[in-house]
C-alpha cells in the first residue's frame, strides 16, 4: 500500500476514536458534533492537499463502513416501545414526517429545471429530516448520489439546521409557549444510556451479528439478480433484515449496539471528507444550499401549523422536531435545556423509529419526484 493510502486509511480508522473522545469530554463547542468533526478533518486534509488522496479506496471504505454500521444502529430501534410509551410525541413525529415528505418534495419537483440531480437530493434531505446523517448516507450509497453531495448536504445543515437548533435551546422555547399549550408532566423519566461505553468484549458478537447480516443481505441480493449493482435494493434489504433483527430476542442478548454503530459511521464520514473537493463544486454547493433553506425553512413552518392544528404541546412539538431532524443524542440535549426529563424516552424512542423509516421514505420520494420530472 503506498504511504499516503495507508496515512489515508489511518485517518478514517483512528480519527473517529479521537473525535468521539474529545465530544465526550467536552472539548467541542455546542455546535460542533464528532460527525461534524470527522467531515472536517477530511474536508480538510482533501482541500488543502495534504497528501494525495485515493478516490477508489475512499469509495470502498465509505460503502464498506456504511453496510457494517447501518445494521448496528438499527439494532437499536425498539419498535414496541416507540408505540407503547410515545403518545402525542409519535404523533408530533409523524406531523414532521409528512411535513418534510411534502415540502422537500414539492421543492425537489419546482428545482428539476434548475438542478437536475434534485430527485437524489430530495431522498437525502428527507433522510436527514427523519432518521438523520446515518439516513443521509444511506439514501446517497442508494440512489449513487455524488459523495460530494452527501458532504454539501450535511454543510447546509451545520450553518442552517445549527443555527435553528442553538434557537431551540435559546430563545424559541418561550416564543413557542404563547402559540402551543404548556407540557403536562406525565409518563417515565429515564435517561439514555444509549451512548454509554460498551466493552470491548461485547462488542465483537455485536459486529459479528452486524456483519451476518449484511452478508445475508448481500447474498439475498446476488441470488435474486445474479450481481450486486443494485445499491438501492441493497439498502432497503439491509435496512428490512436490520429491522426485523430489532424485533427479536437478538438485541436483548448483545447489548447497546449504537456506539459500535456509530463508530462506523463517523469512518465513513472521514471518508466522504476525504473525496469532497469544494473547490470543484462552488456552483453546485450554492443551488444546494438554497435548496435547503427552502426545504427546511417550508418543512419546519408546516410542521408547526400542523401541530398547532392537533393542539400538540410546546415540548412535544419541540422534541419530535429535535428527534427527526439531528437524531437521538441531541433529543437528550435539548430535553435538559427545556428541562422536561420525562419526555426523554420518547423523544429518543420515535428518533430511533426514524432511522427505521427514513431510509424507506428517502428512497420512495426521489423515485416518486424522478416519475413526476419525467412524466409530466
């Protein structure tokens, strides 16, 4: 392996430890996540050309790490308990969900024109706006999106979807209060162990439950259509098997497969770091920032009216947003700045759900908004 592969290969595999300690430790500002850490590093070392950077090895790292982690995050959806214990947070979930099926579609269609790449991006977007980056990432492998893109999409959300998070736990919670009815302290409070350390002794079953999995998933793939090309039917496969794993006996026995999980996914993110070269995309990173605004800006005003309309409260509709747009870790974030612990569980229960679902959803609307540019 020629020395800057193998610097390269360093930086994906070791860097995420670092990036995961640092967020533990608090030595990140609020804003900055160690997934937004890991793209900063390649971002970085790509455009200032550190050292020569290998597209192919990047594009089988990124494709191997995200079939290894998407399983072990999904692992830890609990369906059961999403339904039993979310009540009006699973409804406020699901007002957000078809908020952004509606929005980032309509803006995907009137964009065609102008980008004509928007069908992917839609999927993308409506990833992130339900399950999150790991969906993101996900629905690009899947619908063979530029790796830039994944980069661009997640740069957007930094600077917009950052800037309206830091005013959820600011300014927005009392503006919210004279619109939505006050919370109502009912139901479990628990905090989320879903981030804590697991030993490294149990972490090996839970890669190795991973990886048969995907490996079923791949030979499922091969026997029905004689190749593996298909990277969307692989996806969806995957996700379905990883679902139906979360249901059964298997994820009592291995333990939190979430830390695990992510820890491949943050290699990835270093990956597509590495192969994003602003420089080259300038053009294609203002149409894409715009059409975020417009996507986030029109998603988040519907989801409010429509939560208004079935009098959700303030917290609830505060959360579900938090659960669907940055993920389970955040939700816990944000429920100690509104000091409201008893929601916790439920907001991370229905952001779990979301990873379940998001990539369904990504998938199905580009191929609904590709029909429409075409057919109509």
């Amino acid at each position: 392996m020629a020395p800057a592969d193998l610097l390269s290969l360093t930086l994906c595999l070791g860097f995420p430890f670092l990036a995961r300690y640092a967020e533990r430790r608090g030595f990140f500002p609020e804003w900055i996540s160690s997934i937004i850490a890991c793209y900063g590093i390649g971002i970085l070392v790509s455009n200032l050309r550190f050292w020569d950077i290998s597209g192919p090895l990047m594009e089988n790292i990124a494709g191997a790490s995200m079939l290894v982690g998407l399983p072990l995050l999904l692992f830890a959806v609990r369906v059961k308990e999403s339904v039993r214990y979310a009540g009006r947070m699973l409804l406020a979930f699901g007002l957000c969900c078809l908020a952004g099926l509606l929005c980032t579609g309509m803006v995907g269609y009137l964009l065609s024109g102008s980008l004509p790449d928007s069908w992917k991006i839609t999927g993308m977007l409506v990833g992130l706006y339900t399950g999150g980056t790991p969906n993101v990432q996900a629905i690009g492998l899947a619908l063979e999106a530029p790796s830039e893109y994944m980069v661009l999409i997640q740069a957007a959300d930094v600077l917009l979807g950052g800037s309206y998070l830091l005013g959820l736990v600011t300014f927005l919670p009392p503006v919210y209060g004279y619109f939505f009815p006050p919370s109502i302290n009912e139901g479990e409070t628990e905090d989320s162990a879903l981030t804590d350390r697991v030993p490294f002794s149990r972490q090996l079953p839970q890669l190795g439950v991973g990886l048969l999995v995907t490996v079923v998933s791949v030979g499922i793939l091969f026997l029905s259509t004689g190749n593996l090309e298909n990277l969307t039917a692989l996806i969806l496969l995957l996700t379905t098997l990883s679902l139906l794993v979360s249901i059964s006996p298997v994820p009592a026995k291995i333990g939190n497969s979430y830390p695990l999980g992510e820890y491949f996914i943050l290699v990835f993110c270093v990956a597509l770091g590495l192969l994003a070269d602003f420089r080259a995309l300038a053009a294609d990173g203002m149409d894409l920032l715009y059409f975020s605004a417009l996507a986030l800006l029109s998603t988040t005003l519907l989801h409010l009216v429509l939560c208004k309309l079935f009098k959700v409260d303030r917290d609830t509709v505060i959360l579900s947003y938090v659960a669907g747009f940055y993920g389970p870790v955040f939700v816990v974030q944000v429920a100690a700045a509104l000091k409201n612990r008893h929601l916790l569980a439920a907001g991370i229960a229905v952001s779990l759900l979301g990873f379940g679902i998001g990539n369904y959803l990504g998938i199905g609307l580009a191929y609904f908004v590709r029909y429409l540019t075409v057919s109509l």
